[in-house]
C-alpha cells in the first residue's frame, strides 16, 4: 500500500491527491530570520550586506547562496565555513520557535483532518528542519525533504518529485505551496500545480500558477479546485 492509498480521503483519485509544502516564507515566518541571519555574518566577515541583495537570496539553496554571498562580497572564506557559520546562527535563532505564517496553521489542520498526505519540502538542511518542525507540527508531514538531502536542489524539481514519489502521489494531482520565484519554477517544472503565495518579494501570474495574498485564502476546495482546472487544462 502506497502512502497515498493509506491517506485515501473521498475524491482524492479525480482531484487533490497530495499537498507539498516549501517551508519558510510560506508556512514558517523565517525568510526575514534567514536574511538578517546572512546580513549578521556577513557583518562580521566586514562586509554591509543590503537590503538590494534579498530578492537574489530569497529561496536560494545554500551552496548558491554561499557562492553569490563570497562573489558579491570578495571575502576571504572557504564556502564550507560561511556555510557552517550561517547554519548554526539560524539554529540558534529557531531555537526558541517560530511564527507561522498567517492561515498556516488552520490549512494544516484542515488537511491533516481530510487525511491529504502532506510533504515539507525546503531548501534548508536537515538541522534546519528539524529545529522549525516543533512549531509547525511534525505529525502533520508523511515526508520532509530537506536540502542537502537531494542531489539537485529547487529551482531544479527533484526535490518536489522526489516528495511526490514518496507519498505516491501523481505530480499533476500534487500542489505545491511556494512563496519564491526559486521554489515556484522548481514546482512547475515537477509538473505540479502551484500556489504562490509571496512573502518578501512579489511573484507574476502565470498560466501554470495561482498567486494568492496569504494562506488564508486556501482551504481543501481551493485546492481541489485548482488541480480540476488544471486537468481540464485551463
């Protein structure tokens, strides 16, 4: 029995057949956590990181980040150590739990009640995770993906195939709730359907994609909805 088939939940085979989740800046208040984290460390190597340099950091995978953040700044540091540097300063920030993003929380609980698999699936690593899922609620996911845990990570879409194969799931029933540009051209080029729901940046509509205010605009008949439109091919 597939993950999905342990799920089931009544319409699941015509429509919604699983939900994956990016995690900060769209369930997790953290994108703010994550660039003043980058700023601070940069600080202390003598470099100013500006407010300019956020959009091109927003849902960045760390290896690319490392490497934009030494380019943009010349400073004298194997990519390794600022890696490590940034990753323990962010442990230590979540450390004392984080917000959700608004809505987060009650689409969650509707989900798990309707017994819709969940997946969380980020560009943070593993000690990232695992410091953010007591506030988010580990009982909630069948699956996290983690980014140092796949070989190609978003804007690539192995991370969300590599969720939707775990659950079982057909990624064309799957919707991917994304609050980057990085993580919504890894969700479409998964084939999945897409939720953009922006947090420090905006993200243009598209024909692939619905882009909605907050989470407090989605629900189970939102999601139901917008993969019926996309096999009708609407």
């Amino acid at each position: 029995m597939t993950a999905l088939e342990a799920h089931a939940y009544p319409g699941a085979a015509q429509d919604l057949q699983a939900v994956l989740c990016d995690m900060d800046g769209t369930l997790v208040d953290t994108e703010r956590s994550w660039f003043a984290t980058e700023v601070s460390v940069m600080a202390d190597l003598g470099f100013h990181l500006g407010p300019e340099h956020a959009e091109r950091l927003l849902g960045s995978p760390m290896d690319p980040a490392v490497a934009y953040l030494i380019g943009v700044s010349g400073v004298d540091i194997a990519p390794a150590e600022l890696e490590r540097r940034i990753n323990a300063r962010m442990v230590e920030t979540l450390s004392s739990g984080v917000d959700l993003r608004p809505g987060a929380k009650r689409l969650l609980a509707e989900l798990d009640a309707a017994g819709v698999p969940l997946a969380l699936v980020t560009a943070s690593y593993r000690a990232i995770v695992d410091a953010v899922l007591p506030s988010l609620g580990a009982h909630h996911f069948s699956v996290t993906v983690a980014g140092d845990e796949v070989t190609l990570p978003k804007p690539h879409p192995e991370p969300y195939l590599t969720a939707a194969e775990a659950l079982g799931a057909a990624p064309d029933r799957c919707v991917v709730l994304e609050d980057s540009r990085t993580g919504v051209a890894s969700g479409e080029a998964a084939g999945c359907v897409v939720v953009a729901v922006p947090s420090m940046t905006e993200i243009p509509a598209g024909p692939r994609r619905t882009v909605v205010p907050s989470l407090e605009s989605v629900d189970l008949p939102f999601l139901n909805h917008a993969v019926r439109r996309r096999l009708a091919g609407h």
